[in-house]
C-alpha cells in the first residue's frame, strides 16, 4: 500500500506520516527530505539559491520517478498543486488530505524562517499570505481520496486514516 498525505504546511503530514507508517508497518518517507538529499541543502536554501521552480522541477521528478510500492509519504505542502502531481499522487496510490484551518496551521508555524514561502515576513503578511496558498490548494488537496480532520490527536487522526482506508 502506497499512501500520500497531502494538505498545508503545518497541517502535520510529517508527524502523521511518521505514526501512520509505524501503524501500518510500512517505511516512511518526506519528499522534502528526499529533495534536500538530491540538492544538499535544505528547502529554504533551494528555494533561495535555486529559486521556487527548481525545487517544483524536483518534486515532480521525485513523484514522476517513484517506484516503491510500499510506504507512507508526506509531500510538499505546494507539491500537489503543481504539473498535474495530484492527478499522479492519485494514480500510484491513496491519498490522504488532512484538513487544518488556518488559524492552527498558522499557531503551528507562526513564522518559521525555515519555510521559505513566508520567511521574512511579517506576521500580518505570513498569515495573508497562508490565507491565499490556502485558497489555490484547496481544490488540489480536495482531490484527495480520503479527507480528514488534522486537528485531533496524532495517534487519533491515525486511527480514523486508517479506518477509512480500509472502509
């Protein structure tokens, strides 16, 4: 079973995916992760040395190449919503969006330097921009198969996944 958790930054795929995986006994993976090794060094340094779209190109380079049949991934908050990823997402396996409103994922995140989308900027500006990356996502991520509240609990969230995977 291949399974991709999509939804904003902050929204919590990567310690979801974590718990899920160890759930399900399957291996887990970050797609960012995965791109900071092929460029050696991290997202906000691509981002800032190679710019958004070179880091978009090794998203879809990463998902258009994936071979595994096994495991549990956390995309990239923008990866879905770009060069028909989510269509592809959806076709090598299930996906997972985990719904967060604004306000929380902004609690999460406040103004983390390290992601590079709102890094410099003010708290006004962080959360109007978050307000409008949210409003371009939201059809993307609504594509997902399963659709789930990611306000709960991790080990909760976990459960109800995995309940409607197998229902």
């Amino acid at each position: 079973m291949l399974i991709f958790l999509v939804g904003m930054m902050g929204s919590g795929k990567t310690t979801t995916g974590k718990l899920l995986a160890e759930e399900l006994g399957l291996p887990f993976f970050d797609t960012d992760e995965i791109i900071c090794s092929i460029a050696g060094m991290p997202v906000h340094g691509i981002f800032s040395a190679m710019g958004e779209k070179y880091f978009r190109d090794l998203e879809h380079e990463v998902i258009e190449n994936w071979k595994l049949a096994h495991g549990v991934i956390a995309t990239g908050g923008g990866l879905p919503c770009h060069d028909g990823l989510m269509d592809l997402l959806n076709e090598k396996g299930r996906t997972v969006y985990l719904q967060c409103p604004e306000d929380v994922i902004f609690e999460r995140i406040g103004n983390d330097p390290e992601r590079p989308l709102i890094a410099g900027l003010s708290a006004q500006e962080a959360r109007q921009k978050m307000e409008t990356l949210t409003r371009q996502r939201e059809p993307f991520y609504c594509q997902a198969s399963i659709m789930v509240n990611a306000t709960q609990l991790p080990e909760k969230l976990v459960s109800n996944i995995i309940r409607e995977l197998y229902s």
